[in-house]
C-alpha cells in the first residue's frame, strides 16, 4: 500500500502522475481505499489489469496451410 501526500494536489487538482516500481505483475490498482480525498465519482478509483489475447496466425494456402 502506497499513500501519497495529501498535498499533490496543490499542484494541479485535475491531473496527478505517479510512477511506482514493482519487480511483480500488478493485477489491481485502487485510489484512495480509505476515502481520504475528497471524490465526486468514486467509481472510477478502481483499475484492473485486462487479460491480453494472443494475436492468431493466420494459415496460407499459398504455404500449403503452415504458419506465417
């Protein structure tokens, strides 16, 4: 759990930037889970990382139906 200053917000009310490093995949970020900052849509507190699909390969006739 990180928490940030209360104070970034001094700079720009509607825009905040920051970068954390983690050696582990993050599966889930949550802002302000303990409803300190003031919040007008809480909705949108929440991300989850999306599960990517492989791209498919596509057979060509011209190979004979191998792989590209």
């Amino acid at each position: 759990k990180k928490n940030p200053p209360a104070d970034i917000w001094r700079n720009n009310e509607l825009k905040f930037e920051k970068g954390f490093f983690s050696d582990k995949k993050v599966a889930k970020v949550v802002l302000d889970p303990d409803e300190v900052f003031a919040d007008v849509d809480r909705t949108n507190n929440t991300w989850e990382a999306q599960k990517l699909e492989q791209p498919k390969t596509q057979e060509s006739p011209a190979s004979g139906g191998q792989r590209n």
